[in-house]
C-alpha cells in the first residue's frame, strides 16, 4: 500500500493523471485491505458466512489478476544495472597482495519500486486464494437436519392480591412457564 500511495502521490504533487496500471493496482489493494480487516474482526460470524467470503475472496483474485495484467511490462524490465570499476592493488604486507576491483550498482528506484508492486500483486492472488479455500473448508459443517434446538424455560410469578377487609381476601400464586428458543 505504501509504495503505491507514493506513486499516486507523486502523480499527485504533479498534477498529473495517475496510470491505470498504478491506479488500477492501488484501488484493488485499498478495497482488498478494507476487506482483510472487515473479515478479521467479523470472524466470530464467518461460519455462518463463509461461502460468502470465499466469493469475494475469489472476486479479489480476479481483480489482482487484471491488476498484475495491466502492471505486466514491468516483468521484463532491468531495474539495477551493475558496472565494473577500476581495480586497484591491496597489499598485505609480507603476505602478499591482492587484486580487487571494485563494482558500481545503480538501480531506478521507480522501476524497482513498479516491480515490487508487481510481485506483491501475485502475491496477493495466491494469499486470496488460499483465503478462499480456507473460508470453504472452515464453513458450516452442521446439517440443518443434525441442528438441535436448544430452549429455556423462563417462570413467571404473579401474585394477586386483595384487600384484607375484604372476607374473601386469599392470597394466590399463578406461575405461568414459557419456553423461548434461543
């Protein structure tokens, strides 16, 4: 996510359109975190929803593939060239010496940065995968015929009352039992 904030940032700061390959990439990856923290913290309820949440999570390796689709030119590209330098002479003393050349590396950032995202992007569609089936197997594995219903009794107490100087006065006790199903 950071590096593709940067991008869009930097196209941003610009004032510039932003690509589709970094747009498109960066829209899947905010909408794909937003879901991974959503099913994080619903996952006390994903039992009873896991073949939805197997939908969506191919759905997100479907969007990652036309993401890393759209990203592919980047696959082919050299992002750090490596060039030989002068050599120079070490001397070890009565040791002896050695003979060392050293080599300058540069790499363009953006390229690198563009083929991170790239990998990332794959990444992704395989962990949404490996999500999805996950979801599949976790599921519901109770029947609805195998279901027991479980129910409490609640008491309810009513104590009618009448006037003491009244010579019919009693005093009586109705309890009434309900069953709620939970």
């Amino acid at each position: 996510m950071g590096m593709l904030a940067y991008f869009v940032n930097g196209f941003v700061q610009l004032n510039e359109l932003t690509p589709d390959y970094v747009l498109v990439l960066f829209i899947v990856s905010v909408l794909a975190l937003a879901w991974s923290i959503y099913t994080l913290f619903s996952y006390h309820r994903s039992s009873a929803n896991a073949t939805f949440v197997a939908v969506v999570d191919l759905l997100f390796v479907g969007a990652f593939i036309g993401a890393v689709y759209a990203l592919r030119f980047i696959a082919g590209a050299d992002c750090t060239s490596i060039t030989r330098g002068d050599p120079y002479d070490v001397s070890f003393g009565p040791f002896g010496s050695a003979n060392i050349t050293n080599f300058d590396a540069s790499t363009d950032k953006t390229c690198a940065m563009l083929k991170a995202c790239f990998a990332f992007g794959i990444m992704n569609c395989v962990f949404f995968f490996v999500t999805s089936v996950l979801a599949c197997l976790h599921g519901d594995r109770i029947s609805s015929s195998d279901r027991t219903t479980y129910y409490r009794e609640t008491h309810h107490h009513r104590h009618g009352h009448r006037s003491s100087r009244s010579p019919h006065s009693r005093h009586s006790t109705h309890s009434s039992h309900r069953r709620v199903y939970v």
